[in-house]
C-alpha cells in the first residue's frame, strides 16, 4: 500500500490540512476539508486496488473453470441412438 505514489500523496495532503490548522494558516474547517479529502482519496485507492486483485483472482478461477468443463466434455464419451426398425 505503501509503494503508491497516490498514497503517499493522500498523507502529505493530510499532513499539510493538519499543519495549516496548526499554524493558522486555515481555519478549522477548511483543514478539516482538506483532511478529509486526502483521507477520502487514500481509502478509495486502496478500496480500488483491492478490487482489482479480487477481479484479477475471479477472472483467473472463471478461465481455469472454462477449461476444466472443456477437457470433461472431451473425456465424455459420445453415445450414438440406434436406428429403430419400422
């Protein structure tokens, strides 16, 4: 999580609507907003990143699936009707 440079963005966003609050640069809740948002951006990166990993997995399962039915239906034997006299 911490190799993203959206990360590491996010907290020195944080850190700088902290250190405005402190110096009164900004008001309450203006650092505030800008806490907020940095911390918004970080959860939704890594709500992302965690989706994608958990896409990636399914759509792998789905392929080795797909080709676990495939070679059964080659396996199965094929049953031919019989011709019925009239």
């Amino acid at each position: 999580m911490f190799k993203s440079k959206t990360t590491w963005t996010c907290i020195l966003g944080a850190l700088g609507g902290l250190s405005a609050i402190l110096t009164n640069e900004a008001t309450l809740a203006e650092g505030s907003q800008i806490i907020l948002t940095s911390l918004i951006g970080l959860f939704l990166r890594h709500g992302v990143s965690k989706t994608q990993v958990t896409a990636d997995a399914a759509a792998e399962s789905a392929a080795n699936a797909a080709s676990a039915a495939e070679i059964a239906a080659m396996k199965k034997p094929v049953v031919k009707a019989k011709k019925m006299a009239v």
